[in-house]
C-alpha cells in the first residue's frame, strides 16, 4: 500500500472512512438506521482488521461516544489502524471535540466539514483557529473539512494546519447550520466537484480525497479512476464501506485504488 506523510504522521494513502459505522449514509434516514442496526461493534472491528490486513493504516472516525468505546476495544484486542479523528458536533464545541480526540488516542484530528463550511460562511473563524491551536499544543497532525472551496481559499490564507479534507461535493449549504441533518434533501453536482479538484491542485498541503463515490451514487471504477487524475503524490483518498450491501466491498475498493492510483 502506498503511503505518505501527514505531518511527521506517516499513513497509507487509502484511509477507511467511518461514516456508515456512524449512521451517516447521506442517502435516506431509513438507509442511515439500517447501517446503525447492522455496524454493531464485533462488525465494526471486523472491518477494521480486515483493512489492516489489506495494507490501509488509518481511519477517518467521528469523536462520537460509541467510536472511543469502541477504539478502547479494537486496540486492547490488538488492532494497529491510526485513528485521524473527525469532530463532531453533538459532543460539544470544536475544542472539546478535539480534546476527546486526544484523550482517545488518536493521533490526527480535523474540523468537521459543515462546521468549517459554517464558520467560514459567518466569519466566526476564530473557533477554528483555537482548535487547531489545541491540536498543535499536543502534537497531534492538524486539519480542517469543507465541502465548499471557501473554507481552503481562507485557510490558506489564514491557518497553519499539516492537511486537509476535500469533499468532491457540497450537498447541502450549512451556511445556516453546521451540522448533518438526516433526510434533507441532499445535490451531488459535477460543477462542485470541478471547482474542488481544480482548487486541489493548487493547495499548499496533503488533501484526503473524500466522497469520491458520491455516498454511492457514483459506479467505484468511474470514482476511482477520476480521483487517481486529481491526486498529487501526497494526496490521500477516504472510503468508507457497507458490507451488509457486498461483503468484499473494501478489498474491491483497495483494487481500484492499487489499479488507479500511482
């Protein structure tokens, strides 16, 4: 598995997203509640030891209560993947997200998307910049999301972090709120992903490539193929799976990847 470096963190350039462990299937509510009852935490860790054993060395997860209990169990049970912790915003304020990010173990955390899209869409970008300041002073790699391109425009201006998180969409505008709301409505344009991937390649850090697969709207081989042409050498790519759909999906996923991605 190719890797590169976040940081002085070193990861495979596939990281498995957690985003369906999670309940977020950006698809239907009833999609959403599905993942919930079928990612118990014995399937969760069967995933996670699969992807080890498939070359991936890190994993996008949320700051959510059932991810840290569940990290505390795959790590006592011998799991190696390095956590790179997403925010997320029903445990409290960003710093407090990012402090049970710390205190869990993980060794890189980000802002959430929708949060950095809203701050940045109401100049209350101040709450970043004490967040990653937090990461920084315990010497965990720093990151932001966003879906819009506005967030990277300001950050790089704006803000010391070692990388960031690249939605190739913008599905809902959190101009009014941050957070995901289940069952709004939500648009996967290619303008969106045209005007992301072309601000990629001019930004000054490592991108994770994520929601290439349009939260399956897209076909993998297509997704795959198109990210590999948008990819620097020290880009990455976030996926996440749903096995209860195909079984072998994320060997499936690694192959494109391996098949694509230079």
């Amino acid at each position: 598995m190719k890797t590169t470096k976040i940081g002085k963190l070193t990861v495979s350039r596939f990281l498995l997203g957690g985003n369906p462990f999670s309940g977020f299937s950006h698809q239907s509510p009833e999609r959403s509640r599905e993942m919930v009852h079928y990612y118990s935490h014995e399937n969760i860790k069967k995933v996670l030891f699969e992807a080890e054993k498939l070359g991936i060395t890190g994993t996008i997860l949320r700051t959510d209560p059932h991810i840290g209990r569940l990290l505390m169990e795959y790590w006592d049970e011998g799991g190696k993947l390095t956590w790179l912790a997403q925010t997320a915003t029903e445990v409290g304020d960003n710093s407090t997200a990012v402090q049970k990010a710390i205190n869990g173990g993980a060794k890189a955390c980000h802002i959430h998307g929708g949060v950095m899209d809203h701050l940045v869409a109401t100049g209350n970008t101040d709450e970043a910049k004490r967040a990653v300041d937090l990461m920084r002073k315990n010497g965990i790699a720093a990151g932001i999301a966003g879906h819009s391109t506005k967030v990277f425009e300001w950050a790089e201006k704006n803000l010391d972090v070692d990388y960031y998180m690249c939605c190739y969409y913008n599905p809902t505008i959190r101009d009014e709120r941050p957070e995901h709301v289940q069952g709004a409505k939500e648009m996967y344009r290619e303008e969106d992903r045209k005007a992301m991937t072309d601000l990629i390649k001019t930004l000054s850090k490592p991108v994770v490539h994520y929601k290439i697969l349009a939260a399956g709207r897209n076909k993998p081989e297509d997704a795959f193929a198109f990210a590999a042409t948008k990819m620097r050498p020290q880009d990455l790519v976030c996926v996440g799976v749903y096995h209860r759909d195909s079984p072998d999906q994320l060997r499936q996923n690694v192959e494109l990847f391996n098949k694509y991605v230079k």
